[in-house]
C-alpha cells in the first residue's frame, strides 16, 4: 500500500492486487484520524481515485 494523495485531510492509497482483493477496488480512503498502517478497514474502497474524491465529496456535506 502506498499514499498517492492527500485530499480535505483524507488519505488516498494506491493498493497492492492482494489487498484490493480483499476491500474490493484499487485504490482506499482512509480518514484523517484512521491509521492505515494499523490494517485499519478503509472508509470507502474504488477503481478510480475520481470516485474516491467523489465520495469524500459527498461524505463532507
């Protein structure tokens, strides 16, 4: 797992193949007080970071 971006203090990680097997999609939002580096489960799970970004959209309002 890798951090790619940071966006309204969200973490965005690009996955490896085994864990976007396991949360279902590549790429993870974490929020600001989650610890990926603790395995904590990802907020929202996607194929593209646009859909990620659209979800944090939608989380804040």
């Amino acid at each position: 797992m890798r951090r790619i971006k940071t966006y309204k203090k969200w973490s965005i990680w690009r996955l490896t193949a085994a864990e976007a097997i396991d949360v279902g999609g590549r790429f993870a939002a974490f929020l600001p007080e989650t610890d990926p580096g603790a395995m904590d489960e990802p907020e929202w799970a996607a194929d593209s970071v646009q859909e990620l970004i659209d979800f944090i959209d939608s989380y804040e309002t």
